[in-house]
C-alpha cells in the first residue's frame, strides 16, 4: 500500500467549522469516484487552522493530506482526478483557487 502526502491549499472567504468536513468529505467522494481508494479511512485531511469569525479577508489555506492506496497515482495528477470535488466546493461554498502542492 503507497501513502501519498501532499498538501492541499485554497483561498475561502470566511472560516467556518463545517468547511473542514465538508472539504473532506468532497475530496473523499471524488477519490472513490476514481478508484483511488476503496475505504473512507483511506483518506485523511490534516489542519491546526484555528477557527475565528473572519469578515471581509480572503484567507489562503493550506491543509496537509494523505491517502493509502494500491493506485498508482502522481501528486502532479491529483489536481485533475479531485477537479470534481474542487468544482463542487466553489460552487456550494465559495471556496475557490484550489491547488495540489507536494510542499
């Protein structure tokens, strides 16, 4: 089993404490959409953000991610295969400028 680190930043608008789940669970759905993983607990979302009631400031995010999986995947092609879930949470949830870094 390959564990794949990478690090996942984007700008938000306001920080509230449902957006951490919410992302999870988006990038969770489009991994088993794409046969990366077979279990929830494949994938896992890291973040020591602090939560404050933030008004009127773009934030830039970055949470540490990892995934274990039998796929052979590239950090480089994580950006295209999470494009759906990435899609989704801008439109539902404003979040938005989304990017797979491996640091």
């Amino acid at each position: 089993m390959n564990i794949i680190e990478f690090y996942l930043a984007f700008k938000l608008k306001e920080v509230e404490e449902y957006h951490l789940p919410t992302i999870a669970n988006e990038l969770r759905t489009c991994l088993f959409d794409q046969k990366v993983i077979e279990s929830g607990s494949q994938f896992k979302i890291y973040t020591d953000v602090e939560v404050y009631p933030l008004k009127k400031r773009v934030l830039n995010v970055q949470f540490l991610c990892k995934i274990k999986t039998d796929a052979v995947v590239e950090i480089e092609s994580l950006q295209k295969i999470l494009q759906p879930a990435f899609k989704n949470l801008k439109d539902k949830k404003g979040l938005d400028e989304f990017k797979v870094k491996s640091n």
